[in-house]
C-alpha cells in the first residue's frame, strides 16, 4: 500500500530492503475505476495497482466492504477506499496462481502476476515531472499466465481444479529456443525480465540478440 518503497534501498519507515530480497516484493498502489491514480494514493513507483476506490463514497466508486454494525447487530456492508484495500487484492491472486502452481518461486511468481496484468494507462506524479505505467491486476490474467507457463514447460493443466499437475524436466541453463520466454526452475532466464532480476543466461545475446538489442548493446554483451 502507501508504505510501498520509495527508492531502491530503504522503505518509508527505514526499513533497509537489500537487492536481493527486492525481487522477493510487490509494491503495490491503488486505482479508481477509470483506472487513475487517486488523491490518497502514493506517489512513489510500484509494480501493480488494484481497485482502492476514489473516496468519494459515490455509489459504484468505492470498494463494498462486509462488517457488522454493533449498533443495530446487523451485518452489512459500507464503502471502503485506499491502498489497504487494495494490497490485499494483489495478495489474495499471488495466493491463488501460487496454489495453482506451488513449485514457482516467489520471484517467477512475481514475474507471472505482473506480466497477466492490464498494462494499460499512466500513473501521473506531482507536477507532471515523472510518469509511472504499471499494469493494472488481472485475477484471470495472472492465472492464465502461470497456466500457460504449466504447458510452456511441458506439464498439463487440471481441468478440473485448474492446477498443474505433471513434472518438469531439468532446469535450462541456455537461451537456444527459449527466446523471450520465463522458464521457471530454470538456472537462467532469456526473457525481458532477466535485465532487471539480473537472472539473463550468459549466451542471451549471443543466441537472441536480435530481440534485446537495445538491451545487449553493440557489444551485445547482456546488461546483467
């Protein structure tokens, strides 16, 4: 929520965050239903956004939270907004896809959710200095993206429960045929994520340099 990390080494209360357990993290943040950044949401970058309402407590703007009206001993329902409400979204799919699929690591999981989002829409700072675009949560987008990582990797999907069920082979070590592609349980990636979690298998460039050439440079050397 609003105590998301606002720089690469401490969070707001000074909670030293080391590189290695950055990738271990979701930052997320809150949107209102035209999937803008509201008033009390935080300025700071993030990784996702879910639903937090507008807090203008119109009707259809805010988010309906359960509880129990001690007064009148009736369970009802009254509208709720901000990044509390919406990090437990964000929480409650990463547990879903996870138990779809429990072999994942956290980081490959991360990596899932963030790439079955909506990536839709800008998130507008203060003074129009920096523009943040982070994708939107997608329950059944982060599902169908761990899925199809199942049957990338040679294993089958449950009809029934929806899990994935069978067994890998072993783990990769090289990008040949596995350009641009996230191979979980893998010694090394050859996907665009592999810049960022510093994860690239050595012969990236080498063998998919033509679709990371930005990122591979002249030397084609990767940036990792």
């Amino acid at each position: 929520g609003n105590d998301a990390i606002v720089d690469a080494t401490y969070t707001r209360q000074g909670l030293l965050v080391s590189p290695e357990w950055r990738e271990h993290i979701v930052m997320a943040t809150a949107h209102d239903r035209q999937e803008e950044r509201p008033d009390y949401a935080n300025y700071g970058p993030a990784d996702i956004s879910a639903p937090g309402g507008d807090g203008s407590h119109e009707p259809g703007e805010d988010l309906l939270v359960a509880c129990h009206d001690k007064e009148t001993g009736v369970d009802t329902y009254f509208p709720g907004e901000g990044t509390s409400f919406a990090a437990p979204l964000v929480s409650g799919t990463l547990a879903l896809a996870w138990s779809l699929y429990p072999e994942l690591s956290a980081p490959d999981l991360k990596e899932l959710v963030l790439e079955g989002g909506r990536q839709t829409g800008t998130v507008e700072m203060s003074g129009g200095m920096t523009t943040y675009n982070h994708p939107r949560l997608d329950m059944l987008g982060a599902i169908e993206a761990v899925q199809q990582q199942c049957v990338c990797e040679g294993r089958t999907v449950d009809p029934a429960t929806g899990a994935c069920v069978g067994t890998t082979g072993p783990a990769e070590d090289g990008c040949e045929g596995r350009c641009g592609k996230f191979t979980s349980g893998a010694s090394c990636q050859c996907n665009a994520g592999c810049f960022e979690y510093g994860d690239c298998c050595a012969d990236l460039c080498a063998v998919c340099g033509d679709s990371f050439a930005d990122a591979c440079g002249g030397e084609c050397e990767p940036a990792c």
